[in-house]
C-alpha cells in the first residue's frame, strides 16, 4: 500500500494525463477566442496631471492662534476634496467647458475603425445626453492620492491621446475655480449664521435654566447626591440583616419542625441532635450512667427490698425526670427561638420595602435632576464656543486660509497607449484556461459515481474486488491473435485474476464459471476470452458463449455470425462436434452463441442445458460462461442457478456504482455464488508499481488484492 497524499495525487493527475489533447485543445481555443477579441480594440492611452492639496483650514473654522500656524487638514476633509473631483458636478462643469459632446472622440466605441465602419452601416450615431457623458466621464477619471504626501494624481483614459491630456488638466483647473467660489461663499455667510445660532442657543439656554431651578423649587431638592447615597447605605445594611435573620430562621426551623413531629414522645425528643449535643444534657446523661452502673452492681449483693436498693433507684427516677424536665425547656426555648426569629424576619421585609420604595423615589428625582443640569450645562457650552467662533471670525476679517491648491506638473499628451496589454492578458487567459479546464476534469473525476478511482474502492463493500484490468491497447494489424489482446500489461493482470480465482476460496477453486456484468460494453466478453485462455495455458478450457441476444464473440474472432452453435446444440439441429471451435495455438475450445432464437430465456431455461454443462465437465477441466448484463434481461439470474461461480464485470469509468449494487442484489436474491467484482477499461488505478522489478515497463501490469467484503 502507498501512502494516502501519493494515491491522492495520482487519483488527480492521471485523468489529466490521459485527457491531455483534449485539455490543450480548448485552451488553445479559448486562447485563440480571446487573441482575436483583443485585435478588435482600440489602443487607451491616459494622461496624468498631478495636484497639491495644501493642509491649511479654512479660516472660518479655526481659532486664531490655529489659523497662523497652518495646522494640518484632517484626513475626512482631505478625502473630500478627492470626492469632490469625481462629483457629477465637476464632471458636467468639464464636459460643458470642454464642449465634449461635440467631440466623437469623447464617445466614440471601443472597436477599432474596422468594426465601427461596420456599425455605421445601421445608421448615424447620434451624441450621448448629459447623463451619458457623465458616466462614461466618470467611469474613465481616475484619483488616486499619493500615499504619505498632500499630493493626488489626476488621470483621464481616452482613445484620443490629445483628449486624455486636455481633460486631465481641465479637471484640475475646474477645482482651482471652485475652491475660490467656496471662500469667496464663506466670508458673507460665516457670520451671520453664527449671529443666528447664538441667537437661538441664548434662548434654549435660558430654557433650560429656568426648567431646572423649578424642578428644584418643586421636589425640595438640596443635596440630592448625599440623600441617595444614605438611602443606598441604608438598603445595604437592611438586605445584610434580613439574610441573616432567614438564615438563623431556617435553622431553627428544622429543629422545631422535628420537636414539633415528636411533641408527645419524650425520648424520641431526647434523641434529636439539637437536644442530644445540648452541654446539660449530655451532663445529666453521664450522672445517668454512673447511677445505673451503681444500680447494677447494689443489685447484686442485695434483694430488690433493700433499703439501698430502693434509695438509689429513687435517685436514678428522679434524675431521669430531670432528664425529661430539661428536654422539654429546650424544646420550649427553641420554640420561642423559632417564633421570635420569624417577627425579625418580617419586620426586617418591611423595613426593607419602604427602603427599597424611598431609594426608586429618591432615584427618579435625581435621574430627572441629572438631565436636567446636563441640558443645561450642554447649552452653556455650545453657547461659548459659538461667541468664540463669532469673535474669532470678526478678528480675522479677510484672512484666506483655504485648502492651498496649485498645479505640481500638468499632464501632457501620452506617447504610448497604456492598454490593453494582449501580451499579459493572452497569457492569463491561457493560463485561466488550462486551469479551468483541468479542474473541471478533475471534479468529473472526483465526483462521478464509479469505481475509478482506488479511494472508491476502498469505500466499496458490496462484493470482493479481485482485480483491475487496464485498457486494452488494440493492435494495429489483423493476425493469428483474432480478438486476443497483445497488450502485455492486460495479459498480465488476465493471469492476475486467474490466480486470484485459484486461490480465493478456501474449497476447491469454481470449475464453472460465469461472466456478466450490469450493463452492455463493460468487456465482459473481451474478459470471458481471455481469462478462457489464460486458464488454458494450465488446463482444459471451454468458453461458452451464452448472450444469444448481442453475441461477440463470434464477430470479435471474425468468425462467420451464421455458424452453428449454442442455441444449435439446445435446438438438437447439430452435434457437438459441428458447433465447437478449437483454438489449436492453446487448449481452448469455444462454443459461440449459434442462431439468435426468437426467446433465448426459454433456451437458457431447458434441463438440456444444465445437462450439456454436466456433460462438457466430464470433459473440460474449466468452464466459461459469458452471459448477457443483469439489468438487460434475467438470462444471467438463470445461469447464476447452474454454475459454482459469478464474476461480475464492471466498466470503471462508467458503470454507475448503483447500477452495480442493484444488480448484484439481484444476483445475491438468488443465492448466486458471487466470487466478486472484476474492474475493467481502468485508467485511473495503478497499484502496481512494485512490479517494476519484475517487468519491464511494457509489461507492467495493474492489480489489486481481493478484499474480504464489510
């Protein structure tokens, strides 16, 4: 076995290989496709003309002091001014002044003269509206800043090289213009929008002061602050006491609950834990043990009359009543414990409730008391920065202080176009292309539901598989060999599943076997043949070929289709010897299909049959039977019945893995002695590469061990 990724490689290059044509054929095509669409085009040539936008302000939106130092512009206004130069405003505005509409070079098509001619024929070309221009404008101008520098490029693709160089600088010169109609906007609107907004935020202000002092006035606030955070302590100390009460009640609560169950049982009471550890009990208990260990021992030396023994058992029942009389003022004080501690529980809840009532109250006044200041104190400070904007405005009177804009180098007219590149985009198209190709391949490959693969393979468990055959290589001439192969790989893997049959079953190897498939054109005939033969090289052999339907065998060894044969010998029109052929270069004998009868089932099913089978193994030591396809007719389930083994052969680039999982349910149905599955026509499998020292390569054949099915 090799390793997982080898396989895996080979499973993906091979197809490749061997589809090879095909693959440089279509990308050649395409290749070719594209070469031709690119000869169509007109050469676009761009032209660049290069701006600084300085970093200065506007003056009407810095302090003093920002405005003579030249702070920098922010990287959102410098952005702006780069959207500003792609606007639909800018582009009309050079389109008007250009006169674009009335240039065919402006919008002319992408084809060369050539194909434009061609569309002239349809008619005149009327210009493109407004909104068209502004589009193809658009979609041809380029901005694009230069990283770390106040520097942007301005680019214009054209298929008129004198176009891109004007337009390039118009744009240019068009945003020079508009940023003096900006400041010039500025200075008479600044001032008086700042007098209105004070005017308005004055009038908020006082608002909101006024709304504040009267919730003050209303609720009695003073210190809302402090009383929230007194209340909050409070609610603290409130909850820390009410976890302590509950617990101490849950305790006690057990303890009652149990000397409530054994009210009436005063030794029961004695024996609960609570009462039994108590320090008084345990004491009385031991002065108990120590009277009735003196009982026991007074017991002995003197009668029950005694005046002894009657003295220290009045000492021991009086003690035991003190005994009881103990448990029973614990059971007592617990009960008091438990009742009491149940009123600190409830008075606690209701101390709490009212905290908790005081603190949401307390808390809605202070959030409303909060946003109220807060409006307030918002108001107060856009009102001072307004009246700083305002004297700082009136100080600076005419000062410019805009974006310092000025042409860096102006574009000039392109020598060369800049596309298309055809050399780059033939070689990314052949290169897409192959690629494409070949992983569309490989997907076929990978996804086809068959058995080409050896991933497939393993994954196959209906059946054992006892070997892979290659691709016959048909010879180029017709000799001796008539339908026999002369590709020495697929002889050898032939001779492969020879010894596999010999030595796949533990019992003796089948004597009569049978060959089918689940379709048509799998090979099972070219299979049947040759596997007669090999086995005939060792013993023995007759092939039998039993499709009456669709024979092959006859055609494939240009024998004449007429001849006598199975159906013949069935029929009683011939005798064996007229209908048998002997292969005289090996022992083989072949016994083709004869005259096709109108229902071949009924031939296959006579008792002649199975008794000719029985007949020919007196005489031959092997015995073939190739049969039509299971999913064809049932002529295979019948001959299944009378033969000791089943070959099953399957195309492995097409037949359908259902197809042969279906057909060899029927096959299992009838308790057909199925030996396994035989791959043919593989392309994609090679397992046999450890046979290179063995033969030479052109005898190198593909084989694979039989697998125990599950």
């Amino acid at each position: 076995m090799y390793p997982n990724d080898e396989v895996a490689l080979k499973e993906v290059l091979t197809p490749l290989w061997t589809r090879r044509w095909k693959i440089i054929f279509f990308t050649l095509v395409i290749t070719f496709i594209v070469a031709f669409y690119l000869s169509l085009l007109k050469p676009a040539y761009r032209a660049t003309a290069i701006l600084q936008i300085g970093s200065n302000k506007p003056a009407n939106t810095l302090s003093i002091n920002d405005a003579f130092n030249e702070s920098s512009a922010s990287k959102e206004q410098i952005q702006t001014q780069f959207e500003l130069l792609r606007s639909r405003k800018f582009a009309e505005r050079v389109i008007k002044q250009l006169t674009l509409l009335e240039q065919p070079e402006f919008y002319s098509g992408k084809y060369n003269d050539k194909i434009a001619g061609l569309a002239k024929f349809g008619g005149k070309k009327s210009p493109p509206s407004m909104t068209e221009a502004v589009a193809r404008f658009q979609q041809q101008l380029t901005i694009a800043p230069i990283a770390g520098t106040e520097l942007v490029k301005i680019s214009f693709a054209s298929y008129s090289a004198r176009l891109s160089q004007q337009i390039a600088n118009q744009v240019g010169i068009t945003y020079l213009e508009y940023q003096d109609e900006i400041h010039s906007a500025s200075k008479e609107t600044t001032s008086q929008w700042l007098i209105d907004q004070l005017t308005e935020l004055e009038k908020k202000l006082q608002l909101s002061e006024l709304s504040l002092q009267a919730y003050r006035e209303e609720e009695g606030i003073v210190d809302i602050h402090g009383v929230v955070g007194l209340v909050g302590a409070e609610l603290t100390e409130l909850t820390s006491e009410l976890l302590r009460t509950e617990k101490l009640a849950d305790d006690l609560a057990i303890a009652y609950q149990s000397m409530k169950k054994y009210a009436d049982d005063v030794r029961q009471l004695s024996e609960l834990q609570g009462i039994k550890n108590d320090a008084s009990i345990r004491q009385l208990r031991q002065n108990e043990e120590k009277i009735a260990r003196k009982v026991s021992e007074l017991s002995q030396r003197y009668g029950p009359k005694h005046p002894k023994i009657i003295a220290i058992n009045a000492e021991l029942s009086a003690l035991q009543n003190r005994i009881n009389q103990q448990v029973l003022d614990i059971v007592t004080s617990t009960e008091k414990a438990y009742m009491g501690a149940l009123e600190r529980v409830n008075g606690t809840k209701q101390r709490l409730a009212l905290a908790k009532q005081n603190y949401l109250r307390l808390s809605r006044l202070q959030n409303k008391f909060s946003q109220l200041s807060r409006e307030v104190e918002t108001n107060q400070e856009l009102y001072n920065n307004y009246l700083v904007r305002l004297k700082e405005a009136d100080a600076m009177g005419n000062y410019k202080a805009n974006f310092y804009v000025r042409f860096i180098d102006k574009a000039v007219v392109p020598k060369s176009p800049f596309a298309p590149n055809k050399v780059m985009i033939v070689t990314i198209s052949f290169a897409f292309a192959l690629m494409f190709i070949s992983i569309i391949i490989i997907m076929r490959e990978l996804l086809v539901d068959t058995l080409n693969s050896r991933r497939k393979l393993d994954n196959f468990n209906e059946a054992d598989i006892l070997a892979v055959l290659p691709k016959i290589k048909r010879p180029n001439t017709e000799q001796d060999t008539g339908a026999y192969s002369t590709d020495s790989r697929f002889t050898e893997a032939i001779r492969t599943l020879r010894t596999a049959l010999l030595f796949h079953r533990e019992k003796t190897p089948p004597k009569v076997m049978a060959i089918t498939s689940s379709v048509p054109n799998e090979g099972k005939s070219t299979v049947a043949l040759h596997l007669a033969r090999s086995f005939s090289e060792m013993e023995k052999v007759l092939l039998i070929e039993a499709d009456m339907r669709h024979p092959t065998i006859a055609k494939n060894m240009n024998l004449d289709p007429h001849r006598p044969g199975l159906s013949n010998l069935l029929a009683k029109t011939h005798q064996i010897n007229e209908c048998i052929i002997r292969d005289k270069s090996v022992k083989l004998d072949i016994l083709t299909s004869g005259i096709s009868p109108a229902n071949p089932l009924a031939f296959l099913s006579m008792k002649r049959f199975n008794m000719l089978i029985n007949v020919f193994g007196n005489f031959y030591d092997r015995i073939i039977i190739e049969t039509p396809p299971v999913h064809a007719v049932s002529d295979a389930v019948i001959i299944s019945k009378l033969v000791d083994s089943v070959l099953y052969i399957v195309h492995g680039n097409k037949t359908k893995r259902e197809q042969i999982s279906s057909g060899l349910r029927l096959l299992q149905q009838v308790n057909a002695p199925v030996d396994g599955v035989v791959i043919n026509h593989s392309e994609s499998i090679d397992t046999g590469k450890y046979q290179s020292k063995y033969y030479r390569p052109d005898n190198n054949i593909i084989k694979l061990a039989a697998r125990k099915r599950g």
